[in-house]
C-alpha cells in the first residue's frame, strides 16, 4: 500500500479540469429548484440616483 499523506503534484491542465468540474457542478446545485436561500450570486442593481433638477435655483425663476 503506497497511500500518500500529502496532495499529489498535478499539472495546471488537471488543475484546470478539476476547477471547471468544481464550477459545473456548484452551477447545477443552484439551478435546482427550492434552492433559492441558498443563493451565491445576487442581482445587480443600478448605483445611480437619480439627480435633482436644480434648474429653478440656478436661474432663479420663480
């Protein structure tokens, strides 16, 4: 029995292929449905508010 304590060298291909593994499938977990509280991405929201119109202060009109 040759068992290994410490993680085995792998190349970045394997590497790769292992990362895109982990990914796929955290995507297919958040797919299924009644998951929903368990949600990683949230929504993006505009950050831009919407500006006053200041133009009666500049002008001075009444």
């Amino acid at each position: 029995m040759t068992e290994n304590k410490e993680p085995r060298k792998i190349d970045l291909a394997e590497a790769m292929r292992q990362k895109l593994q982990q990914k796929k499938q955290q995507q297919q977990n958040a797919n299924k449905p009644g998951m929903m509280g368990n949600q990683q991405t949230k929504t993006l929201k505009s950050q831009n508010n919407k500006k006053p119109n200041n133009q009666r202060r500049r002008t001075g009109g009444s």
